[in-house]
C-alpha cells in the first residue's frame, strides 16, 4: 500500500496544456475521487499515474518512489475500466489468473489469489462460466477481481460503472466503497458523476481546463465551495446564481436585483463590506429556497413573489422552475408544496444558507465556519 | 523462356507463368544429365527464335532449342552444342524429352514443399509490393483464399512493443480470420459477432464495432501497461479495401484527433471531410474567419454557445455570467469577423472556423 504525491505536474500535448501544475498529495488507503466536465484532465492525470502518458515536467510518486520514467508494469497498479473486457474463450478463473500468469507469479500463488478475491467479490460459484454467462454486474465483478488479484499498491478506477444501468450502479457503488475498506488499499477514481464523487470519496478533487478547482471532502464541497464552479458543479439539481447589486440601506445589506430586494445575514456583513455598491453573484441551492407557510411567515424579508413557469413532480419533492430578472431559478420544493405552473406563487430564500461570488474571479467571498479537512 | 502477353508484373510471383527458379534449376539439372549448358530463351533470341521453329528445333547457328508446354505455360530452353556437333532433329527432340521430365519432377518437388498461401502472407506481399485492390483480389483468387466474413478491419498501433501483445489480442478476440504483426503494428479482421446485415441489426454490429477500441486500449493497458491507438474500418468482407482504410483513419486521427484512443471509420464526421482539403487552405479559410483577433475568450464563448444548441440562457448559465454579457460578446464577435453568430448561415461557418481551430493540428 502507498500513497501518491504530485509535484508541479504538467502534461501537455505539442503546445496544448491539458494539466496545469497538479499539485496534490494522496494518501495511503485514501479514496479518492477525480471529477469534473467532460475534457478536465481528470482521465490524463490518472493515465500519467499508471504511466500510459508522460509526464512533461513535475513530479510524480508513488509511496517514495518517483515513478516518471518508471514503466508501467513496474509501477505496481492495477486499474479497472468503464468497459470491462473480458477473454471470451476463458473461464471467471482463467480471467482472474491470466495477468497473473503473463507476470509469471507461481500456479500455486495464482490460486491462492484468485480463490481469495473470488471469495471477497462473492463470485466462487462462477469460477468455471464463461463471460458470456455472466449478467452485467458479475462481469463488472470479474473485472475488478483481475485488478484485486494483482494485490497493487495502488488502484486506478476510470469510470468503472458508466457502462451500468442506474439500478445497479447503485449497487455497485456500494459494493465498490465496501471492497476498499476490505482491501485497505489507495483507490484513485474518476467520474463525471458528481453522484458517485459525493457518496465514495474520502477527498474529491474537481477539475475544470486541466486546473484542480478544489480537493476537499464531500461535505465541504457542497457546502464551502471555492468558487462558482465548484458551487455549480456540486450539488444536483446544481446551484442558483442571480446577479445582484449589494447596498446599504437602513444599516444593513441588501441584495438588489429588479426582481427581488433581499437582505444578506448580519454574520456576513464584515466579508460584504467591501462589495458595497458592486455587483456580486448571489448563490442559492434549490434545497435551501421553501414555500412552507412556517418559514415564509418566520422569515418575511426573504420572501419573493415568482410566477411558476415549469413543475416537475419527483415523487418526494417538486422540482420548480422560475425566472428572475431573465435568470432561471430552480426550487427543489416539499411534495407538499401547492406551486402550480404559469401561476404566481411565494417561496423564500434561506438566506442562512445564501453564498456570495466576486464578479470578476468568480471566487467565494466568504467560507463562514469552513474547516479544512487535512 | 516464358510467355509474356504484356500484362506481366514486376512483382516476383510468375504465377501464369514457369516459375524462374524452376528454370534455372531445370538448366542445372539437364546439364548433369546432358553434358549441355542451357539458358532460358530470351527476347534478344526472338530473330533466330524463327529460324529454329521453322528448322524443328535446330537452327542454322547449330542450336539446340528445348520446346514444351508446362501446367504454368511454355518453357523455352536453348543451347549452343560444342563445336563439330550438328545435331539433328532426333537429339533435339530428345533433349526436350529428357527436359519436359525433369521439369515434371521440380514441379512435383516444388509443390511438395510449397508454402501455404494465407491471408497474412498475401498481405505481407501486397503491402511490400504497393498492389492495388484488383491485383490483390485477383492473387487472392488465384490463392485459393478462403472467402472472408462480415467483419471488421482493426488496427493496432503500440507505443512499445512487448511479445506478449498478439497473445493477449489472441485472446481477447478469438473470433478473428486475419492476424497479422508487422512491424510492430497489428492488423486484424475480426469476424463481427453477428453476420445479420438487416438495418436494424446494422447499429447493433456498429455499437459492438466501435467497442473495440476501448476493448483493445484497455485491456493492452491493464495487462501490459501498454499504451495503444484502435483503428477500426467499416464492417466489409474486402481486406486489402479494409487495410487501407485502417491506415487512412490513422493519418486522419494524427490530423484531428492526437488524444483519443483510436477512431472508427463511419464516426469520423468534419473529420472525414476535411481531410480532404489541404492544410494549407484550411489555414487560410480559419483565418479568413476568425482573424487573428478573436481572443481565447471569444473562441471559448463561441465553443459553448454551439454546445448549447445556440441557446442564449443556457450558454450564460454554463459559462456563469449574465445573458447581456453574452448577447455583447457575441455582438463582438460580429464586429470581428463579419458573421453573426445569431444567424444560422452565419453560425455555421464560424461552428467551423472553431472546430477547426480546436481540432486541425495542422492548420
């Protein structure tokens, strides 16, 4: 087991940067988690990590070992793929055992690996089937077994159950996150699914143009975001942003917008103050804007009167689109809500939960209450 | 010597013809048998070629001629008997006697011990020798050649080579009638999992056409730590037709596509186009579009406008900034080139402009 550092690492293809100075540090038994847009790097840095890209400048090691010219079979890795391949002509156990023989490791070592990990994956009993009798899910099961039974330092996982049904990625996201905690062994993962990000990732790394945007755990990327991508790429549906111009008036701050005229908390006065008379980004999550009688009647000020222009019931809540100021607004409502589409109707910002970018870095203006995770 | 219609080809094989090898080895061997030294007949003997026809086998400069046709076609031997020596029509004929058994005996013995011919070593040749597609279906009929099935065409490029290679693409895809290495390349046709041409089977077989690449990539990357490019042809039953467009496809990911993993011949879109067209014209249509003034700003704007289906609201929301931000860059770019990027006609163009900026690495 190992953990894996990035110095200043920068891939580049002829003159096109696609990873800018990557600096990060992984460590041992950690999961963790490479997201971003499709284009972000996150695939080219995970290739770099098994050696199937060079390194252009910078560093790479892996425990205390710098791996750049380092081959790839001997870096120790194993990695598992969004399509998982498989040798038709040969049995589960024939699969298991091939990479296993090509590296020459003894019959009886390959036996003991391949029973083990058929043991841990719940497969013994499809040791002797050939793929094409295997269901999607036991295939997916096959696939990570040829990685688990390689015993590597360090697992590489690219997009390994895109090619799923939403069911049982369900599923095999569970079953992923409970396989690591058996094999006690560094995972480095990459989705596009901010879904899977969220719910296995120790620490979540969010890329955008070959940047590291964010590395933090799953909680404070939802909640203390470092900039508006990050706010907007975290979060399902992602979060709302409306252009407003920040005053003073009456001794407090207010959020004006031609639509809305909302007052910012006093706890954030101090960091606003110098946005005073500029305009800001103001963001809100569609799970911290309600309609419920209670919070509209305790929270007057942060009320706005919408007119309802799409409603999309999800079973346990309703998703309602609005606009202002020609700006789309998503709410994500109690089920309980009685918004009906093209009528008007109340909903308040929970201005507690309310997050505030500068206009030209696109940066956070304040992380009240954020707490570095390491 | 041989017959030589005009359509004959530089290219070694003689197979309409004797085979030289043999013919030199039928001189060989008659010498022994004969005490004689014998050539293959030439061109240059083609003026006193009639005289010896005309006299039966014996002409006025005393010269043995050995005539006889042979499976490949006739063999013409000639001979310069020593001085003093008139030979007659009878040793004539009876040299050609001797000579048409001993061919008979090399052709026996050369069959015996003839390679198979195979797809792969007809390819070997082919390649080598810069057939075209007629000469190559036309050797492989003379072959014999098994018929191919539906089936695709694939090659496969490494950045190193290991031996382990055709082992493990043995393996992967057992269902394959060529293999082929060379040079550090493989070539493959791989017999497609259904011979099912009906339309709607033809996107199932194009799914699992395109899964190769990823197949491919993936498994030489996890077993071997190998790092490969995919190539895959349309679904055809040509090889020759197949290999050529399997390496067409690589030049055209060297143009347009230098980070992807491989490219399938029926996904290629502009790509398949423009390849078309020289760098150098492309160069000049991107400039004349796009001038040299539209900042990374602009280009990225114009990027995620066409992403978004020309959708103002959802191509500010995903660039996060104001919808009159956008109407005003997009005004600039406009000012900057001369086409509105609000206007269809006009969109279209500069969507080119763009993807050839992001793409042609040559232009």
């Amino acid at each position: 087991m190992a953990g894996l550092t990035f110095k200043n690492v920068v891939k580049k293809y002829d003159q096109n940067v696609v990873v800018h100075d990557f600096n990060l540090e992984i460590k041992d038994k950690e999961f963790l988690v490479l997201v971003g847009p499709s284009g972000c790097g996150k695939t080219t840095t995970l290739r770099m990590i098994a050696g199937l890209e060079e390194i252009t400048s910078g560093e790479l090691y892996i425990g205390d070992r710098l791996v750049n010219d380092v081959a790839p079979k001997d870096r120790d890795i194993a990695m598992v793929f969004q399509s998982y391949a498989l040798y038709p002509h040969m049995s589960v156990y024939e699969n298991m055992a091939f990479g296993l023989k090509l590296r020459k490791i003894p019959k009886a070592e390959i036996e003991r690996r391949v029973r083990e990990a058929a043991h841990i994956l719940d497969i013994e009993h499809l040791l002797e089937r050939k793929p094409k009798a295997l269901s999607g899910g036991q295939r997916q099961r096959v696939a990570l077994g040829r990685a688990i039974v390689r015993e590597p330092q360090v697992f590489l996982m690219d997009e390994p159950l895109s090619n799923l049904d939403a069911k049982l990625r369900v599923q095999m996201r569970a079953e992923i996150s409970k396989l690591r905690h058996r094999l006690q062994t560094t995972v480095v993962y990459v989705t596009h699914d901010q879904t899977e990000a969220m719910t296995m990732g120790d620490r979540i790394v969010v890329m955008k143009d070959g940047y590291i945007h964010q590395v933090d755990t799953p909680m404070n990327l939802y909640n203390h975001p470092k900039n508006m991508f990050v706010a907007g790429f975290i979060g399902s549906p992602s979060m709302n942003f409306l252009k407003v111009k920040l005053v003073e008036e009456k001794g407090r701050l207010w959020l004006v917008n031609p639509a809305f005229h909302l007052p910012s908390i006093e706890e954030r006065r101090e960091a606003l103050t110098p946005y005073v008379n500029k305009e800001i980004i103001f963001g809100i999550r569609p799970e911290a804007i309600y309609d419920d009688a209670a919070f509209l009647e305790a929270n007057p000020d942060w009320v706005v009167d919408v007119h309802v222009d799409v409603l999309e019931p999800m079973g346990a809540e309703h998703y309602v689109y609005f606009s202002l100021n020609e700006e789309n607004v998503i709410a994500r409502l109690d089920a309980t809500s009685q918004a009906k589409v093209l009528q008007r109707h109340k909903v308040a910002f929970d201005m507690n939960m309310a997050r505030y970018f500068d206009m030209e870095t696109q940066e956070v203006i304040h992380r009240p209450g954020y707490q570095t995770a390491y | 010597m041989k017959k030589n219609d005009g359509s004959q080809r530089d290219d070694g094989l003689q197979l309409n013809e004797p085979n030289p090898f043999l013919l030199q080895e039928l001189c060989t061997r008659l010498k022994q048998e004969s005490g004689l030294e014998f050539s293959p007949w030439t061109a240059q003997d083609a003026p006193s070629r009639l005289t010896v026809l005309q006299s039966d086998g014996v002409d006025k400069d005393i010269r043995i001629l050995l005539r006889f046709n042979s499976e490949e076609g006739e063999v013409e031997l000639a001979s310069l008997v020593p001085e003093g020596i008139v030979p007659g029509k009878l040793v004539s004929r009876l040299v050609s006697a001797l000579g048409r058994a001993i061919y008979a005996e090399l052709q026996r013995e050369a069959k015996q011990f003839a390679p198979t011919w195979t797809w792969e070593k007809l390819l070997g040749v082919a390649v080598e020798q810069q057939w075209d597609e007629a000469f190559f279906e036309q050797k492989a009929t003379e072959y014999a050649l098994p018929m191919l099935p539906l089936g695709f065409p694939v090659l496969i490029r490494c950045q190193n080579w290991r031996s382990e290679i055709p082992m493990v693409i043995e393996n992967l895809l057992p269902q394959h009638d060529v293999f082929w290495v060379y040079r550090q390349e493989l070539f493959l046709f791989v017999r497609a999992e259904t011979s099912e041409t009906r339309t709607d089977k033809i996107d199932e077989l194009l799914v699992w056409g395109k899964s190769l690449i990823q197949q491919i990539h993936n498994m030489l990357a996890d077993e071997l730590g190998i790092l490969a490019s995919v190539y895959v042809g349309s679904p055809c039953d040509g090889l020759w037709q197949g290999y050529k467009e399997v390496h067409q496809l690589v030049k055209l990911q060297t143009r347009f596509f230098p980070g992807e993993a491989g490219l399938v011949a029926w996904k290629l879109g502009l790509a398949g186009l423009l390849g078309e067209i020289s760098p150098t014209a492309i160069q000049h249509y991107r400039q004349e579009m796009l001038k040299e003034r539209l900042s990374p700003e602009l280009i990225e704007t114009l990027e995620t406008y066409f992403a978004h289906d020309l959708s103002i609201s959802e191509t500010a929301r995903a660039l996060f900034i104001h919808r009159n931000t956008l109407l005003y860059r997009l005004d600039r770019v406009t000012e900057f080139t001369g086409y509105n990027p609000r206007e269809f006609a006009a969109a279209v163009q500069l969507y080119l402009a763009v993807w050839l900026q992001r793409h042609d690495q040559k232009a």
